[in-house]
C-alpha cells in the first residue's frame, strides 16, 4: 500500500482571498492510492477549483467524495447569508459517487441542493476501497445525526482517523446545534474512538488545537470530553 494523504487549510492552502474561510479553519482531506492516482476528497467546500488544482499537480484522479457531517462549512451551501462553494459545484466539474451516512442524506439534500441519486448511503462498519487504500466508515452521531469519521488504512502501522466535528485536538463537536444529541456525541466518543488504538492518528475537521493532528493515545490523556467517566456527568458538563 502507497498511501496518499493531504491535510489542506482553508485560507491558507486553498481559498487563500476568502477571510471566512479563514476564520472558520476547515481542514480538508485527499486520501488516495500514490500507485494507482486513484483519491477522494473529504468535506470539499469553500474553494472547489483550488481544490481540484491541487490534485491536478500532485498528478491525482479524483474517484469520490466523503462527507463527515451536512454543515455548510463542509460541504458547501448557505451559511450566514453567506454563499459557501461545496458539493454542488464539484458535482458540477467533477461528478463523482458522494458517500455519506445514510441517517444524513435528507439533511445534504436540503443543504446543498443535490439530488439523492447523487449520493452513495454508508452505515457504521462499511468500507471503500480507494486503489489499495481502504477507508472504513464509523458512525458517530452527536454534532449531527449523522456525522461520520474515516479510518484510513485500518489495522495497517499509521492508521489514520479523519474526525469531521466529532472529535478535535483537546475538544469535541457542539451538542446545542439543530439536530445534535449530547448522549449520542457522549457513546461516540467513548465507545467508538476512544478505543481505538492509541497509535492511529487524529486528523481533526477544523484547525482549532495547538496541532493540525496527535496520536489519539494522546488526546485520550490530554482531552478531558475523552475522559468523563459517566453520561451523567457528561450531561452536566455539557448543559454548562
């Protein structure tokens, strides 16, 4: 397996004029196959032509799209009386199979105006093949009812977890947005990442920690939503 794996910032390394795009920190994901040029784009949104060049001059063909969770700032479409470019205008350049939870896909529909058709519905536990590389999908609903996270190359030396808004470096996802469970994010997060291996590492949905990505042993030390023993105590913290 040849991995090819980019972590690109909104402001910085593509949409470099948009001072939204700034502030809000998007990171977004090229997970591929360096062997066969075969990748996906994760949460492409905010400068879809820029994305695009970028996997032009690495020499990449782009076979799909990931979405972590509906959110404009993910995948395109309003946002504050503010127009937000995604998967709309991907669909438009580049059309490719879009795969997302299937507990999200009403919400995608309504955000960016897509049809059905276009989308490829996922559950927790499936898995896509990208050339030799395999992305698996784990349901974490919580920020939304279907927010998802990628293991990149499972059960392979430098596993790789794209977290969406579920988890970030030191922090976690809200629970006060439309359509978000706090007892949902709390299983989520305890029962789902947190035990996965402490040698995968953490590739967060925004730059908001003091790194862009950590061993998520690490976070499992350091990030206390990683660490509240009880959903009961969870709730209290969350309700503050």
């Amino acid at each position: 397996m040849a991995l090819y794996f980019r972590q690109w910032l909104a402001g910085r390394d593509f949409a470099p004029a948009n001072p939204f795009a700034g502030q809000m920190a998007n990171f977004v994901y090229a997970i591929g196959d360096d062997r066969t040029r075969e990748c996906v784009l994760v949460d492409p949104a905010w400068d879809v032509p820029g994305l695009l060049e970028r996997l032009e001059r690495d020499g990449m063909t782009l076979t799909g799209a990931l979405v972590t969770h509906y959110h404009p700032d993910h995948v395109g479409g309003g946002f504050m009386g503010f127009p937000i470019e995604g998967l709309g205008e991907l669909q438009a350049r580049r059309p490719v199979p879009v795969h997302a939870n299937a507990e999200e896909i009403e919400g995608l529909v309504t955000v960016t105006g897509l049809s059905r058709s276009d989308f490829r519905p996922v559950q927790s536990g499936d898995r896509l093949s990208v050339g030799d590389v395999e992305v698996e999908f784990i349901h974490t609903p919580g920020h939304t009812p279907g927010s998802q996270c990628f293991l990149v190359a499972p059960g392979r030396p430098g596993a790789r977890l794209v977290s969406g808004d579920t988890l970030f470096i030191g922090a976690c996802g809200r629970v006060d947005l439309p359509g978000a469970d706090p007892a949902a994010m709390y299983e989520s997060l305890t029962q789902k990442l947190a035990k996965l291996p402490d040698d995968v590492v953490l590739f967060p949905g925004h730059d908001y920690g003091e790194l862009p990505s950590e061993p998520l042993g690490e976070q499992k030390r350091k990030n206390r939503f990683l660490r509240v023993p009880s959903l009961e105590a969870w709730l209290r913290l969350m309700a503050r």
